[in-house]
C-alpha cells in the first residue's frame, strides 16, 4: 500500500484531513523535514482545564483566552484519542463535539470508520507541548511541538502495527481554533516544515 506523505499523514492523526489517509496517522518514521530547529520549551505546569473549551470570565489569569485556548487544544487530542479507540461512530461524534468545528466532525467520523472497517484499530497518544498562543479576535493559533512516537496502528487481526503508521518525536503543528458561541473549536491544524527539538 502507497502512503501518503508525512505532512498529509500528521494533519490526519489529530483529524482535520479525512481523505486518503487511511493507513497512516501520525506522521511517517523519519521523515521530519527540517529546515531550522526550532527549540522546545521545558515543560511547565499546565493550565489550569477549562471544560470542554468553554471559555470563562474575560479577565487576566486561569479564564484568560489564550489559556482556555491552550486547554481547548489539550481537551481536542485527548478526544480525539478517544474517539479514534472507541471503534464506534456515534460515541466518536460525541467524543469531538465539544472541541471540533461542527462541520468538520461528519468526515473525520468517515474517515475513522473506514479505517476502523480496515481492521485496523490505533493506539497511543500524543504527548503534546505547546509552545505558544496567540489571539487575534475570535481566532486562536495555537503552536504546538508534539511527540508522537508511540502512536500509530495496528491490524487487529494479526497485532502487528502498520507499516508506516507510527508517529514521529518531533511533530510541529499549527492549530486554528475559532470562538464560536462562547466556545474555543478547533478549525484547522497544519504542520510545519521544521522539525521541534527538546
């Protein structure tokens, strides 16, 4: 089976390119591409969670917005994951609500079932740093380095994980997130082509 290239595979794994990407999630082995590194920051307390990126008072602190951006990104791979172990597409639909653009949900759930009907089934998680948050009016950019190495799939049949399908360390992505209603959703996520370092 031909895989797709590694930038294709990475938008997929966090569910914003559903269309022909069925074997590959997080990014292919070894193919970060790097032009310049960029350095990743040490890991710090996170912030504090906002519920299912329900954005608070407006003031400085804990409900500040690009904190409950941060915690919106945060909430959206953790439901992400889930949805893409449920093997179920309403629990799916359900799981990505609260975090993604409405009218995003119905093909990445398509995309998830024809990976599901596959026999194929994903584990991991990713192990996401956020780097920085940045507001401009109801839009948020949220720039991530995330380690997804121990992330992938696997055909459930045999156990054996899938050629290709595992993810990569340094994974440097660009999340748009969107006001919507009082809530931060998650429009868009583009890689970058520089590869994070920690």
């Amino acid at each position: 089976m031909k895989l797709p290239d590694c930038r294709a595979a990475r938008r997929w794994r966090r569910g914003l390119s559903a269309a022909g990407c069925l074997a590959v999630l997080a990014g292919c082995a070894g193919c970060a591409v790097g032009v310049a590194q960029v350095r990743l920051p040490p890991r710090t307390a996170s912030a504090p969670a906002v519920p299912a990126g329900t954005v608070a008072s407006a003031g400085p602190g804990a409900g500040a917005p690009r904190q409950q951006a941060a915690a919106a990104v945060d909430g959206y791979i953790v439901a992400m994951s889930a949805a893409e172990q449920s093997g179920n597409v309403r629990q799916a639909r359900q799981l990505l609500r609260p975090y993604l653009a409405g009218y995003r949900i119905a093909g990445v759930v398509r995309a998830l079932s024809a990976i599901w009907a596959r026999g194929y089934r994903f584990y991991g998680q990713d192990d996401p740093h956020i780097v920085s948050v940045r507001i401009a009016g109801s839009h948020a950019f949220v720039h991530e380095c995330d380690d997804t190495a121990d992330m992938g799939l696997v055909n459930s049949a045999t156990g054996q994980t899938v050629p290709g399908s595992a993810g990569v360390a340094d994974a440097n992505l660009l999340t748009r997130l969107d006001l919507i209603r009082g809530r931060w959703l998650v429009e868009w996520q583009l890689p970058e082509d520089l590869s994070c370092v920690s």
